[in-house]
C-alpha cells in the first residue's frame, strides 16, 4: 500500500514502482491526494483511494478524515508493507500504525525534508520543526520504520534529529529515471541557444526567477517552461503571470508535459534550469535533463553539486535569483559550443550513475525485504 500526498507525485515519480511489484504478483492499494490539472494516468490494476488531503497546512478535520481512510483501508486491504511519502504521509501512517494491534512492515520515504525543514529563525517554523520532530521520533520509536533518503545529508540529519536509525535507513538517489526515455539525442544542433524549467508551478522552485530571467535574455535564447499546475497551494504561481510572459513572447509555456514526452522535449533544449529556493531531494528534473544531454543550471545545494559540477555539466547559482540566473546563462549564451559540449558531459556522468529506474527498484526491493523480515521477527518475539 503507497500513501502519497497527490497523484501527479506518484505519477511521475513511484509509478514504476508499482508496476514492478504488480508484475511479480503483488497487489498493490494506492491511497492518494488529489491531482492537480495535467496529472498522468496510472496503471488501472492499482486500486485507488482518494484522501482529502490539507496539502502545505495543518487541517484537523481533514487529517483525522485522511487518518480514518488509512486506518480502514488497512484493515481492509491487510497490506504486509505500507510505504507512506513525504512528511505529511509519513506523519499519517505512522499515526495509524501506532494505534493497530496488527502492524504491517512500515517504510517511510522522506523525498526532500520539505518545507517544515527549510532554515528558518521565524519563531513559529523553528516551533513547527520542533513539534514535527518529537512526532516523527515518535513514531519511529513505536512503529520501528525503515527510512529512505534521496540524498545522504538528509539522511544524517534525520538521524541527528533521532527518527532515522542507523541500520534502518538507506539513501537512494532519486525515484529512478527511465533509459528507455531519457537519452542523448543523436544529432547535433547549431542555432540559438535554447533554455528549458520544467518543474512544478510554485514559487519557490524558481518560476518567477526563470520568467524574470527569460524576460531580460529573451533576444539571445529561446525560453521554454512545463509543468504542473496548483491550485489552492498558496505557493502556486499565478496562471496569468505564466501566460503574461508568452504573450510578450518572453517563454515558450507548454502546459504540463506527458512523462512519455519528457524526453523528446528535453532533446529539444540546451540548457535546463532549476533555480530553487527549497531543500532538494535529489531533484528528477536535473537528472533526467542530464540523461538528455543537457547542461545544467540549478542552486548551489550539496546535493545538487553532485550533478551540476562547474564548468564539467553546468552551473551552480550562490543565489537562488533572477541577477545570478542571468549571469550563469549569459556566460552559457556566450559559448553555445561549450555549453552542449557540457551538456554532453553530463550525460556521460549519469550514464555511470546507479539512478536507472531498475536499479532503485533493486533497492527498493532489498528495502522491502528487510523491513518485513524484521516485522515479522517482532512479531515473533511479542508471541
């Protein structure tokens, strides 16, 4: 059973997942939020179950709702691993499973440590991170969790906050990325340099930087932007601002872009642009751009440096703002031949990477096994 806070998240990132567990005999119970406009569709041997999800707020009518459908749907599916993603999820699930007699093998999956664990001083965000933490090792004092990571430094500090273990937690770089769909392209290119954001609609994944951006260089490159669309997400970008800047012919704005077409949009483009201001996972969009041969420019996070290396694949931005992003792309511009040459770099660099969509699901499946062999030795040991 996946807990997730919306499809399009499943969709695009746990999908194959799910099928590869369904193609070796397994049932599999999805329980999801809702999808914004443009999510993909899933594998119709999934059964689906809608939360109503209070996404980026606290909403205790609408949580202990959420917590009531999972308690229920466990008791009904009987599940023997229950994977929950994101804090939100793993916040819910472990909630639930503290209070059932009969507890499944529970795996957690922290992709990024998400807005409640952004620096902050506010008095309310270090009081939201504090209370956030005493649950979480709550839970897994209680629930005994295999954890996941994307990254190791998310990892560790999990684990300094006391609700990863040690021998219980893996980190696996990203959700995957499928060869079969993210590669070179096989011809070269030699016209203007074309610049590609393909993210989610929100603020603080940069959109308003790249559009800013775009609009200041939009004479010496094309500018194209995809994505998702929120709506009531209160970080969401504003939909007349997108199509503002393609009527001044500023970005080329395609909607949200089919995961089968990723690819052959992505070969279109130079250059991908990530220009974040939140706390990255192991981000799939620079992974996949990488796979395509193309060069990077994304925010300086540890993380994030182990794709975009200077002057091999891309460049890092010490500031997440339009005045950095026009200068990494400037310099980009200004050698368009450098810059696909680094482009190819960086395929070659994640063509030795371990981050395929078989080989996570390889892990993830070692994961798998080991949370219920220890499930089940608990089990035995409580008689």
């Amino acid at each position: 059973m996946f807990v997730v806070n919306d499809l399009s998240y499943f969709a695009i990132h746990r999908h194959a997942l799910a099928v590869a567990w369904l193609d070796r005999g397994w049932r599999v119970t999805l329980l999801s939020g809702d999808a914004p406009h443009g999510a993909p569709e899933i594998d119709p041997r999934i059964k689906l179950r809608e939360l109503p999800f209070a996404r980026h707020r606290a909403s205790p009518m609408w949580d202990l709702a959420c917590l009531r459908i999972i308690l229920d749907a466990v008791r009904t599916e009987r599940p023997d691993i229950v994977h929950a993603f994101t804090v939100k999820a793993v916040l819910l699930v472990g909630f639930a499973t503290m209070i059932m007699r009969r507890k499944p093998a529970l795996v957690l999956t922290f992709a990024g440590m998400g807005k409640i664990f952004e620096p902050s001083s506010a008095v309310w965000a270090k009081a939201r991170r504090s209370i956030v933490s005493t649950l979480l090792r709550r839970i897994a004092k209680a629930c005994s969790p295999w954890t996941t990571f994307e990254n190791e430094g998310d990892r560790q500090h999990a684990i300094t906050l006391g609700f990863a273990c040690v021998t219980r937690s893996r980190t696996l770089q990203g959700a995957g990325i499928d060869p079969d769909l993210f590669y070179p392209p096989t011809e070269t290119y030699e016209g203007k340099l074309r610049v590609l954001m393909a993210s989610r609609m929100i603020a603080t994944k940069g959109v308003d930087v790249y559009i800013e951006a775009a609009q200041r260089l939009e004479s010496k490159a094309t500018f194209t932007l995809t994505g998702l669309r929120y709506e009531g997400d209160s970080d969401a970008m504003e939909i007349s601002v997108i199509e503002s800047a393609a009527r001044r012919g500023d970005i080329d704005w395609r909607g949200a872009t089919p995961i089968n077409g990723m690819g052959d949009l992505l070969r279109q483009h130079d250059v991908v642009v990530l220009p974040t201001r939140l706390r990255e996972g192991f981000p799939r969009s620079l992974l996949e751009a990488a796979a395509c041969g193309c060069a990077l420019v994304a925010s300086d996070q540890p993380v994030i440096a182990q794709i975009v290396r200077p002057g091999k694949t891309g460049w890092l931005l010490s500031e997440a703002d339009s005045v950095h992003l026009v200068e990494a792309l400037e310099d980009a511009i200004t050698d368009p031949r450098a810059t696909r040459a680094m482009g190819a770099s960086a395929a070659a660099m994640v063509s030795e990477m371990a981050v395929d969509t078989p080989s996570i699901v390889r892990d993830m499946a070692d994961v798998y096994e080991q949370a219920t062999t220890s499930t089940l030795n608990n089990s035995a040991s409580h008689g």
